[in-house]
C-alpha cells in the first residue's frame, strides 16, 4: 500500500513511526518550514527531521495550489493519512485519493470537532476523551468513524501527558484500520450532527484568562494551554507564564479588589486568590526564561503576600 502521509506536530509521530515500522511505503506530507527563535532561523517540522532520518521523500508546500496538487496526481497514491497536519484539504485535493482518506482525531467525536481537541477536554474539566480514525470528508472531522478509543482524563494530566497516550492510541488504531482496509469501511459509523460540538485554534484571548473565575476552572485553562505556551498573566508589568498549578480550595468567594492577590508562599507554590477559591501556581516561566519552581521563583522576585497577579491584556 503507497501512503500519502500527512502531519506535522508531535502528535502524528507516533503514527509515522508504525507506519514505518510495519514496512508502509510511505511519502510524508508536512508544513512548510518556518523562521522563529531568537535567530530566527528556520524551525522545522518533527514529522520533516523524522522522514528524512529514515530516507522518506517529503513534500513542504507553501500552499497546496493547483500546480502543487497536480504534481501529486501523478504520484497515484492508494491512500491519504492525515494526523494532525494543520491545514484543510479542498475537493480536489482529497479527489486525488478516490475517497481512500481517513484521519486520526483526538476526541470521541463528533464531539469537539476542530483544530484544538485535547485543549477543550481539558479546559472543559472533561473526565474523559478519546482518539478516532475517520473517513475523511469535505466538512471538517464530519467524516464517518471507523473505529475510536477512550482515555481516561487523571486530574494530573495537562495537554503533554494527554497528547502522547492519546497519539500512542491514534497510532495503534491507525494499523488496525489499515490491517482490514478496506472491509472496514463497510462497519464505519456515521455521525450524529446534531451532536457535535467544535474547538477553535487557540489564540492569545484563551491564554490570557481572568481571575474573574473558580480555581478550577482556571487550573483547567492552565493544564490545556500547556502545549500552547502556557497561561500569561503580569507581575510588576512583566509578563509570567503558569506552566503548572493546581487547586488548593475551590470554596470561598473573594472581593474584586483581591481577584490575583498572593495570599501565601509555601513550597509547594504560590497561592493566588481567584473570584472563587484559591490556585497555586506551581511551575512559572519569565519571558525569554526557562520554566522553574514557583517557589524558587517567589524567592529570586522578592515576592511578597499581598501582590497581585493581573490578568496578561487581550
């Protein structure tokens, strides 16, 4: 089977990986190199450095024009595999594979459709998500399910330790659906419409929440901003990143004078009073820093009971 590859975070590695492993011809599909860092040199893709390790042909459009799908059609691929590539295929792109093209989607859909799926489980306090491998269709993550997994969310996980189970299932998934394509489509399930709900791309408003809010439901925005930078908020007029943290009481409302006011410095972090409750933060980060220990932290800014933390402005 000649399969089309297509991804381009971390999250389609482990798929890559066994599509390799279990002997795929294999071409990869990835996002175009792009210039970020200090030195603004070119940062490229973990699918890209993977590939060409194992002598993979690999493909960076710019943009997925017409010249560039027609030097596709030539190729004549069995199969297009998509897990977590970044960009929407139009018709005539998903034409060149005569309907041979799935997808591996973090959530159970059809909820949670859309590019940021392990964020809103984990923002929206979910107890529990899941991975699918799909049929791809026009309408985005709409398509049939072929077969799907479900995860347990721990009160502990955070978007990096929920993306790699939920990737190493995409993975083992992915070679069971291949193992019976294409019988298995005859069992795919289509979904219900009526029920699905969608995730946007994450954007500066969702790291910068307010403490107008309960502890958990910021704990929460914090464990599902953590493979997106992580939650900002100001100190002093510097910009601190929360990395980390975790409920200490969900309980006692609090005046709007004291909504990010420290309340206490231990070691195990910073306590700071939220609308309803108290958080503390537990692992921070300064701009152009590397993360560190809350305390430690405390201790390096001189921090005292009092402060206030404001909320990073949109």
């Amino acid at each position: 089977m000649n399969i089309l590859f297509a991804g381009s975070s971390v999250f389609s590695m482990p798929s890559l990986i066994a599509l390799n492993k279990h002997g795929y011809a294999v071409e990869v599909l990835t996002s175009h190199p792009k210039h970020g860092g200090r030195g603004k040199h070119l940062i490229h893709s973990p699918v890209e450095h993977y590939a060409h390790e194992h002598k993979m042909r690999v493909h960076t459009p710019l943009r997925l024009d017409r010249e560039c799908i027609d030097s596709f059609r030539k190729k004549k691929y069995d199969m297009l595999v998509c897990v977590s590539y970044g960009k929407i295929f139009g018709p005539r792109f998903l034409g060149l594979f005569d309907k041979h093209a799935i997808n591996v989607h973090p959530s159970l859909l059809p909820k949670y459709r859309g590019p940021s799926p392990i964020a809103a489980a984990l923002m929206n306090g979910d107890s529990h998500t899941g991975v699918c491998v799909q049929r791809m269709a026009q309408d985005m993550d709409a398509g049939d399910v072929l077969l799907q997994s479900e995860e347990t969310i721990a009160d502990d996980d955070d978007h990096s330790s929920l993306q790699e189970r939920l990737a190493q299932q995409g993975a083992a998934l992915l070679l069971r659906v291949l193992s019976c394509y294409p019988a298995i489509v005859d069992k795919a399930e289509p979904q219900n419409d009526d029920e699905s709900t969608y995730c946007t791309k994450i954007r500066t408003g969702h790291r910068a929440p307010h403490f107008a809010q309960d502890a958990r439901r910021f704990c929460n925005i914090v464990r599902g901003m953590v493979g997106h930078g992580g939650v900002c908020v100001t100190l002093r007029d510097d910009t601190i990143r929360i990395m980390s943290s975790f409920v200490v009481t969900n309980h006692g409302d609090a005046s709007c004078e004291d909504w990010g006011r420290v309340c206490e410095i231990t070691h195990r972090g910073i306590y700071v009073q939220m609308a309803r409750g108290i958080i503390a933060f537990k692992t921070v980060q300064r701009a152009g820093k590397r993360s560190m220990d809350a305390f430690d932290f405390s201790n390096g800014m001189r921090l005292r009971v009092g402060e206030l933390f404001l909320p990073l402005r949109r």
